[in-house]
C-alpha cells in the first residue's frame, strides 16, 4: 500500500519567453507529496504556474526537470488512475451526460458490465439522477460542472484533479457546489489535489493548503487544516485561518515584486 | 402547423408572375421550341410512363452516387491530415490549388478520350472537381478543433480510434455536411455535362439526343424532372440526416 498518491521530486518548467527570447522559469524545483486519501489545496496567484503543475501531473505538458510519480492505491507506479475537473466543463455536447460519463470508462478500460451502474451511482451522488438522456447544452452551467464531476468520479481514480472548477460559476452556485462537494465526497474518497486562488475555497475544503508564490512558483507555506468535517462555510475557525494566511501571502508577495 | 404564413406571400406571388409570364410568352413560339408550363407537365408524365425512363435515371443517379462517396471519402481523408500534420498540410497545398483552379470542362473531355464511354468517365470527373473543395472544407474543419477537448481525451487516456469516434469526428460534422451539400450540387451537374458526351446512357445522354433534334421541350422536360428529384433527395434525405445528427443542439431561437 503506497502511502502517498502524488510525489513530486525537484520539478522545474520552462515557458519561452513572450518576447520571443529564451525562456523563463515558471516552475522551478517544486517538491509536493500528497498523501494518500487527504484532499490537498494548492493556493496562488493567477498566472503563477498551477494549473501546469496540474497538466503535467496530468501528463498532457510535459516537464523540463524533476520527477513526478502517480501511485495508485496498490502502489503500483504505472496505470494509476487520474480524473480530472477542468475550469470549463469539456464535455463532449453531442453525447448525452450518460455517454459523456461511458466516454471515460471505455477510454479507461473499464469493464462494460459496470458502466450502467456506475453512471446511476455517480449521476445521483452529484445530484443529477434522471438527467442520463438529456444532452450537456440543455443544462445550466453549474449541471454541466456536475457532470464532469461525475464523469472523473466515475473511474474511481486514484487521484483527483481539480482546476478551478468553480471559478466559472457564479457566486452563490459555486457556493453550493463546494457544500455539495463535500457531501460527495463521504461517499467517495479518492485523493485530491484542488488547485484554486481563493484561499477562502482551500480553507473550507481541504485537510492540506500548500501556498504557491510566483515566478518561479514555488510552495512556501503549507498547512493543515483540523477542523472537523462537516464544516459550516461560516465557521469562524476558517476565517482565522484564512485571515492569517492573507498576511503571509501578502508579505511574500511584497518581497517578489520588489 | 399554420396554413397561412404571411412571410411565405411573396413568394407564392412571383411564381404565379413566373407561371403567367412563361403562358404568355410561350404563345408566340412552336411547342417544342418554348413549351407553355402545362405542355412541359404532360410531357414530362409522358417521359415517365416509358420504364425506360427510370433505368436512364437510375443509371446517372448510381454515377452521381459513386462520385460523390468518392469524393467525400478521399476528400475528408486529404483535408484531415492536411488540418492535423503539418507536413502533410504543405504536401497536398500544391495538389489541391492545381484542382482547384484547372478548368472543370477540360477534365470532362479528358475523362472520355481516356476513359472511354464508360461508367469510369463520369465518376472520374466528378471526383477531381467535387474532391479539392471537400478537401479544403475539412481541412478548415480540422484546424478548429478544440485543444481543450483533445487535452481532455488525452487526460482519461482515450485510444486513438475512441478520439477519432467520439472526439474528432462529431467535431467535423458541420463541415462534413456542409461539404456533402456543396458536392451533391456539383455532383449530379458534373454527371449530366460529362454524360452528354462521354456516356451510352444517361441523362445527360438523354439531353444530347433532344439537343441533335433540337426539341427544347424535352430537354426542359428532362432537366426539370431530374431539378425535381434532387430537390426531393435534399429534402427527404440530406436535411432529416443533418437534423437528427444536430439534435444535440438547442434549438435556434
């Protein structure tokens, strides 16, 4: 048994430069462990470099140095699973949600006899039994979340991606979804790395917050979170972790741009 | 279903005008010169009551038919790996202006001194002028594909005939179809032109014999009949087609 779902080994990333001259670091020797079964929140900035640090974990981008290994629970290094829930939904519009869902259980391998059950199983969880036949462009924004919810949950992976998923929605949507997440996630528990720039979002969602600063991204704080779940949005607790995490964010952000 | 739609007025009323122009105007040549609308219906029922008729049509229909899956096939194939390979892009380039911009009746002839009268000849013509726009159409097509949605498949690690069926291809369909209308148009005008002189039978056969007997009627006849068809397969096969691949939309507002 592996204890760790995600580690990450002196990584670095290189972009070329907008100016068309040589390159610039974007990630610069990044080291991360994510234990097995915990949720994990990266915190930063836009633009500073964790969406890629999600895409090459991914392995849709490729990496410049370092090393990154995704275990699966079996501790097996090759063939873990990896869902993945996008800023924007990416589903496939001329499939239906149920088709959506069996899009990445076929691409996954994963046993026929299973799909109708697990597309039952996963559609209720995220709240939305009964809608297997409509198509994604005939649900709100905040469903068409929901599916891709579903449809990572679906292949049971052994571990979770999530960029931003709620940025998109609107205020009090988003604010639903994170309450439903968690919900979900008693029934669920895959491991999670959850990449967001709200601090307020990590702070109520996650066990762990690792903060990223900018350019060259890398963590400079980490923290754990012990507050029970279920957590109520408005719990005081959160907004004394969060408050103090905004001062050190500001302090390191002072010092990089000067 | 409403029977009377205001919009639809106009153009009721220019083709009574049509209608009533065409009457008079007929007046004053030899039926078979300028048929009136109704000499032309009665001979185009009396085209129809010979069985040889529909074997003349069944026969243009199959060339029209093969040309344009030809056409479709090769043209979709070139036109995607030209939009997803670059080196592919710049290879077919060349080819495709060279298609493009060669006069279509030179083919034509082409067609008949190398092929013969045959079924090859026409086929032969309507896949070199019917194949470049295809080509060119889904190239376009391909060039737009969304990135996000391939990074997505990449991510759930889907095989590549999986991303062919589910991702790619349903991403191409506004193209494809958009092609398949354009090539049916040219298709079916190609196959007549290059059956006049390069077919034993055929429509276009048929509207050679009428011109060497310089009988205006039955070309009219001929070529309204065949207008006739096509508008029929347009709308009882083309466009149910489309729209229950587009069902997935939501409806236009």
């Amino acid at each position: 048994m592996a204890t760790h779902a995600v580690v990450i080994d002196g990584l670095c990333k290189k972009f070329p430069s907008p100016n068309g001259r040589g390159e610039f670091t974007v990630i610069d020797s990044l080291s991360l462990q994510i234990a097995c079964g915990s949720f994990a929140s990266i915190v930063g900035p836009s633009g500073c470099g964790k969406s890629t640090l999600l895409n090459i974990i991914a392995g849709i981008e490729p990496r410049d140095a370092g090393e990154v290994r995704v275990q699966s629970q079996d501790g097996a290094d090759s063939g873990a699973r990896i869902g993945y829930v996008f800023q924007s939904p990416r589903l496939l519009n001329w499939l239906t949600v149920e088709d959506n869902i069996k899009f990445a259980l076929e691409a996954q391998n994963i046993g026929r006899s299973s799909w109708n059950e697990r597309v039952t199983k996963y559609l209720h969880m995220v709240g939305l039994a009964g809608q297997e036949r409509n198509f994604p462009l005939k649900l709100s924004g905040g469903m068409q979340q929901r599916v891709a919810i579903a449809r990572a949950l679906a292949i049971e992976p052994d571990i979770l991606l999530m960029d931003e998923p709620f940025s998109h929605l609107d205020e009090i949507t988003a604010r639903k979804m994170r309450v439903d997440l968690m919900q979900i996630l008693e029934h669920a528990r895959p491991t999670i790395l959850f990449v967001t720039h709200s601090l307020r979002e990590a702070v109520f969602l996650s066990e762990e917050v690792y903060m990223m600063s900018v350019k060259p991204a890398r963590i400079f704080k980490h923290l754990r979170v012990d507050i029970p779940r279920p957590r109520e949005p408005e719990d005081p607790r959160l907004f004394d972790l969060e408050k103090g995490l905004v001062k050190e964010f500001f302090a390191v952000l002072e010092q990089d741009f000067r | 279903m409403k029977f009377f739609r205001p919009e639809a007025v106009p153009g009721f009323l220019s083709a009574i005008g049509l209608l009533l122009v065409w009457t008079g105007v007929s007046r004053f040549f030899l039926p078979t010169f300028l048929p009136s609308p109704l000499a032309l219906l009665s001979q185009m029922f009396s085209i129809f009551s010979h069985a040889a008729a529909y074997l003349v049509i069944g026969k243009t229909l199959e060339r029209v038919f093969a040309g344009l899956v030809l056409s479709m096939l090769l043209g979709s194939l070139i036109g995607l790996v030209m939009g997803l390979r670059r080196s592919v892009e710049s290879f077919f380039d060349g080819w495709i202006m060279v298609l493009l911009t060669f006069p279509s009746i030179c083919w034509a002839f082409l067609a008949v001194l190398w092929f013969g009268l045959s079924d090859i000849a026409p086929i032969f013509t309507i896949v070199l002028i019917v194949l470049p726009y295809v080509a060119m159409n889904i190239w376009e097509g391909a060039k737009a594909i969304d990135r996000e949605l391939s990074d997505m498949a990449t991510v759930f690690r889907a095989p590549r005939f999986l991303f062919l069926r589910k991702v790619l291809i349903p991403q191409l369909m506004p193209y494809i179809f958009s092609s398949l209308r354009i090539s049916f148009a040219l298709s079916w005008k190609i196959a007549l032109v290059s059956e006049a002189f390069g077919a034993s039978r055929g429509v276009g056969k048929e509207l050679m014999y009428w011109f060497q007997g310089t009988r205006a009627d039955m070309m009219l006849a001929w070529g309204a009949s065949f207008m006739l068809l096509m508008v029929a397969i347009d709308a009882l096969v083309l466009r149910p087609w489309e729209n229950r691949v587009f069902s997935w939309r939501p409806a236009a507002v």
